[in-house]
C-alpha cells in the first residue's frame, strides 16, 4: 500500500524526471521497434544496393519484448480498473 500511494504521488508530480519515467521507457521501446524492424533493414537494404560495407548495430529485441508486454499488462489491467469503476 505504501508503495502504491508512493507511485500516485510520483505520477501527479508536474517535472517530467519524476511523472514521466514510465512514457520513457515507452518511447524508448517504441524507437527501438522502429529501428529494429524498419530502420535496420531498410539501412540494411541501402547498404547492399549501394555496395557500401558499412554495418549498423542491430538491436536485440527479446528484452524489450518483456518490457513491453510488461507495460501492455499493466495498461490492460489498468483500463479494467477503470471499466469496472474502481479507478478515476
């Protein structure tokens, strides 16, 4: 219970260092998906057309696949709070 009134009161907080940790994490997943299945291989492919030989750094997504489905979770279970009239 203390930690959750602890997470309220960082969440009403108006600075972005302290509300706004959780979007990060989000925004940098969600860069992240874009660079591995749309930058990288289009980097990829413009390399190999152009013979440049150059290579970019691929990024593993198996550990913000946790991240992120951990994420989708709490939303999910968050919007239930909410639907079943429990939360604001």
């Amino acid at each position: 219970l203390l930690q959750a009134e602890i997470n309220k009161i960082e969440a009403a907080h108006r600075s972005v260092f302290v509300a706004g940790w959780r979007p990060f994490i989000g925004w940098v997943c969600g860069l992240g998906f874009a660079w591995a299945f749309l930058g990288h291989p289009i980097f990829e492919w413009v390399v190999a057309v152009r013979h440049l030989g150059v290579a970019a750094p691929a990024i593993h997504v198996d550990d913000m696949m946790e991240l992120v489905f951990a994420l989708l979770g709490l939303g999910a279970l968050r919007t239930t709070e909410k639907l079943a009239g429990k939360a604001k």
